[in-house]
C-alpha cells in the first residue's frame, strides 16, 4: 500500500516547518507526485504527496469508465466510509473522500508499506528461504489473529466483510496488520439494492478457470473463500460467513493449497457445497501441524453455521490458544 521499507520518506525539517502556500489548494488539486501501488478492474491506487500534512498518502480511485456506474459508485463510497468508521488498530486511517474529473471518485489514506499476505504465501510456496525465516508459521498465525481482531470490532460495530482472503490482509513492514477493501461489506439494516451483492453469477462466470496459487498473475478470489451461505446467495449473512472465510485463509496458510479449489469457479462452488477439505495430517503430512490447529481449521469451515464458531471472539480465543510452542515451522 506505499513504498518499500528501504525507501520509506524521511521526517525532515523542511517537510515539517514550512508555512502554508499563500493559496490553498483544496480536496484532488493539492496532491503531487503520484506513484503507483496497484490498479484492479475497477479502481487505481496510489501514493502521492500531500503538501499540507508534509507527508506521503495512499491514493485510491474509481476508474473513469465506473464514474457514472451507480453500483459501482456506491461500492467505492461504501468501502471509503465503512473503513472510515471503523476505527481500529487494524483498519486503515482514511482522511478524505471527494471527487475530481468529471465527477471521478477518490479518498485517501494511510500509506502502509508492506505486502499483502497472498504474496508471502506465493513466495513460501516457492520455497523462498528468505520469505521462510522472515514470516515463520507463529508469525502468519499472529497475522490471522490481528485480521480476526479487526473482523470483530467490524461485526460489534454491525459490519460483515464477506471478502476476506489473503489479498486483502495487508502485512506492514514494521508488523502492523491491516484488513483491507470493504467495498462489498454488509452492514446491518442496509437493504438488498444497496447492500453491495452482485447477484447470481452467469454460466460464463461459473466456468472460468481459477488460476492456481502458485501461478503469477489476476484471479478470482473471491469464489475461493466464499461460505456455503454466500454460494447459495443467501441474504440472512452474519459473522459466521467471515469466519468460514478465515478458516480457508488459515488452511491455505498452513498447507499453500485452497481447501475448495476446482478447475472452474462452478467446480469450486460444489466443492464449498459439498465437499470436505483433505485433512491438513493428510494434504501436508511433512508440515506436521498441530492438532488443536487443524481442529479450529476444521471448525471454521463447517458447513453448516451453527457448527463453527459463534463469533471472532470465540475464534481469537481458540487461536490464542494454541501453545506457541506448536506453531513451529514443521
């Protein structure tokens, strides 16, 4: 979400001590020196230079195309307030939303460097031996649990993710843990024509093959951590679709492998449906993974939601749990 650790901006006197410009350039107009981080199918994200503050701001911003799509527009200001309103450790501080060229959407927030949990996982699949010692089994288990933390607070505070997976857990480079894109969040009391589904997928969508974890580059992510509930389009979600969705971060953590993978999006939504994981004992025997792990792992993804945990909490204490001892790298 910003710059590498080993080009992180430096507090200097001449960013802090200078009076403000005679003529003060309010809301798009003020910030400079874009950079970019990442751009998806629908919206952009940058950092750019804030000369008020004297610092550097992450930057993101509906693309042209979507600047009159109500959906669309309503999603980019839903993930922009919501983030905005959930103030937490683990949630980005966002600090302006407004619009600029012919009506484009943007807010900004804070500028995090890092990478998101997706990368480390591809990489660890690699078997890179520097990724290996610098995010060791105990570490991305302390991450889930700061992502859970934040997923909490959401579901006190009446908001449903319902698109969480390993992109969209942000890994800081001095261990702050961020949950990102809210953008399709369910928040409590919103009705369905504002509520951020995107209906019943086509038979086009339903047979697009998913791209495997260990292949570079864009893939559906979304239908890989979906909840049984979710996959049947089921408008009664609550924070048990998020923890569903936890539990497949958490065997993909611990195994590189989705639980649910199909070749196609339709195969993989039968297998959420229908189907039970491999045991992690047995799709990773090598990896030696705790029992009392795999048995949360398990709990997680039942399919039915009075199985699983009843809330983040109960997961976060099961979790914490879990002697650290055990976590060690098998």
């Amino acid at each position: 979400m910003c710059a590498s650790r080993d080009r992180l901006p430096q507090i200097v006197l001449g960013s802090t001590d200078l009076d403000l410009p005679a003529e003060l350039s309010l809301g798009f107009d003020r910030y400079s020196e874009f950079e970019p981080i990442a751009r998806g199918a629908k919206a952009e994200l940058r950092s750019c230079w804030d000369p008020m503050m004297g610092r550097r701001v992450a930057m993101k911003t509906l693309l042209q195309e979507f600047a009159r799509d109500a959906n669309e527009r309503r999603r980019f200001l839903r993930e922009a307030r919501v983030t905005a309103q959930l103030q937490h450790p683990n949630t980005v501080p966002v600090y302006e939303i407004g619009r600029y060229d012919d009506d484009c959407l943007y807010f900004t927030m804070k500028c995090i460097a890092g990478e998101d949990l997706f990368k480390v996982l591809q990489r660890l699949s690699w078997k890179d031996t520097t990724t290996e010692a610098a995010f060791p089994r105990e570490r991305l288990v302390e991450a889930v649990i700061q992502a859970c933390q934040a997923c909490a607070y959401a579901h006190a505070h009446g908001v449903v993710h319902r698109d969480l997976k390993p992109e969209n857990i942000w890994l800081g480079a001095f261990r702050e843990v961020v949950v990102l894109d809210w953008g399709v969040s369910k928040v409590w009391g919103a009705s369905s024509s504002v509520d951020g589904d995107q209906g019943p997928m086509s038979d086009a969508d339903l047979d697009q093959e998913v791209t495997p974890l260990t292949r570079v580059g864009q893939r559906p992510g979304t239908p890989l951590y979906m909840s049984p509930e979710q996959v049947l389009g089921k408008s009664s979600l609550d924070e048990r679709t998020d923890i569903f969705s936890i539990g497949v971060v958490l065997y993909e953590l611990l195994s590189f492998r989705e639980p649910f993978r199909g070749r196609t999006v339709r195969q993989t939504f039968e297998n959420i449906l229908h189907e039970d994981p491999l045991p992690l004992s047995e799709a990773v025997p090598e990896r030696c993974v705790p029992e009392s792990l795999e048995a949360i792992v398990e709990k997680s993804l039942a399919k039915e939601p009075e199985r699983r945990f009843q809330s983040m909490v109960e997961l976060i204490d099961a979790l914490d749990g879990v002697p650290r001892s055990e976590l060690a790298d098998g």
